[in-house]
C-alpha cells in the first residue's frame, strides 16, 4: 500500500539552533495532534541532519532526508556528500533532482539515474523530483515532459527498486513562486506519472508508488490537493520552515 508523506524541504535555511527548534516544535505537534497514518520528512540541509536526527530518532514515522548527495561511492570530490556518510549519520531518504539542482546545477537525467543508483545501492530511498517549467506547459509539454523525467532518471530501475522511490511532481513555476497548480492541473499530471509507472512496471507497482505534489502548498491548499486521487502528499518549501503551517498541511493528510 502506498505511504502518505508530507515532506519538508527546508533548503538553504534556518540556523542551528532554529533548525533544532522547527524540528523539535513539528516533532512534539505531530505527536499530541496527529493520530493518522501519514509519515513526515525532514530535510535540512547537510550541517544539520546530526541535529535533526537526534530529535526525531525515537519517532518511527519522522524521517530524515538530504538534500542532494554525490553519485560516486568516494574520492577526491571536495565538498560533495557520499551516500554512505548520509546513512551513518541516520539519513532514510535523499531529495534527487529538484528543480533548483536541475536548473543551477545543471543536474540532467542521465546524472540524477546515477544518483538514483548509488543512493539506493546505500538504502538511502530517493524521491525523485520532476517538473515543467512554465514554457513548457504553455507550449502543451507538460506530460511529455514530466514523464521523460521519469523514465530516464528512474526506469532503468527493475520493479523491486524502483518500488523504493518516492516520486514527487513539482511544477517549476510554483516553486515559492506563491502559484500553486489547481488541484486538476495537478492531478492531471499525476495520474499521467502514475500511469506511466503502470506501462512499464504493471498496475501492482503503479498503485503502491507515492506520488507527492510540490509548489506553493500551505495550509490553506492542502486538503484540497491531498483530496486529489493520486495525490498522495506534499512536498513542501517555504510553508515547511513554520512548525504550525507544515503541521496542519501533514494534518490536511
Ligand atoms: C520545494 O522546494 O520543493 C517547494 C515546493 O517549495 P515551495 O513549497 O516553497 O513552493
């Protein structure tokens, strides 16, 4: 069966001290107010993943995720992160292919297919990010374009592998942009994702892959997307660094 999972992304942000306080603050909310079954990510940046694990260990739905990781197993590649230093610091998952490492770092499918393997040869579960940008919807690319996304960054994967990732569909223009896609737009394209998935590795596979939808969710939309029938959470920005927004977006699951 597949998860429901509100993810939190919390990029380049927050000190110290106001990263252990979001955690802490999310952790101890989501404890006294939350009695479903949705799981919750947390994934700061590298600096603070020690922090943060040590404050949502003992909570078996609270996991931990990097926000990117090196494809090499190790060497000489100053200032990158391996999949196996994530894993000893109490890493579960890793953001692969966000946007922003996409558009900045000029991260492609054939590198982010490498970072899939290497993060899942460690057990680190990936969730692969894809997305649209605005041209290309305006230019009627969308499907073609998320599901290109798709099989090349992740089905070179056999079925059992690819049943570790989280897929997370995250239009590029509302990315803390404010814009959110309608929850049709959005579903739309995730029942494309997922039928996608069923093409290649059968209904079984399809169904129990989470799909997550990311850009712009706050409170006030989440319900109406997570109602969505392929929307099987969020991925979220900005509303993720206030523990009392991203608490009620986990609770709208
Ligand atoms: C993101 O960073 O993945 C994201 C969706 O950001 P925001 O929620 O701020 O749009």
């Amino acid at each position: 069966m597949r998860k429901k999972i509100a993810a939190g992304n919390w990029k380049m942000n927050l000190s110290a001290e106001e990263a252990q306080t979001l955690a802490s603050e999310v952790v101890n909310m989501f404890q006294d107010e939350y009695t479903g079954d949705a799981e919750v990510i947390f994934s700061p940046s590298y600096p603070y993943l020690s922090l943060v694990h040590h404050l949502v260990k003992d909570n078996p739905k609270v996991h931990l995720a990097a926000q990117n990781i090196h494809q090499e197993e190790k060497g000489a590649y100053t200032g990158e992160v391996s999949a196996q230093m994530l894993t000893s610091i109490g890493c579960s998952h890793v953001l692969i292919g966000h946007s922003e490492r996409r558009q900045y770092f000029a991260e492609d499918n054939q590198l982010l297919a490498k970072k899939i393997d290497i993060a899942l040869k460690h057990g680190l579960k990936p969730v692969y990010c894809i997305g649209e940008t605005l041209d290309q919807r305006e230019a009627g690319e969308t499907l073609n374009v998320n599901t290109t996304q798709l099989s090349e960054g992740a089905f070179h994967l056999d079925a059992e592998a690819f049943g570790d990732l989280v897929i997370a569909y995250e239009p590029v223009w509302a990315i803390g942009t404010g814009k959110t896609a309608s929850p049709e737009q959005a579903q739309e394209v995730h029942k494309a994702i997922r039928d996608a998935i069923a093409a290649k590795y059968g209904a079984e596979v399809a169904d129990n892959t989470t799909i997550l939808y990311g850009g712009s969710v706050k409170p006030a939309n989440a319900e109406t997307l997570f109602s969505q029938p392929d929307i099987d959470g969020g991925l979220v920005g900005g509303a993720s660094l206030k523990s009392r927004d991203f608490t009620d977006i986990i609770k709208a699951l």
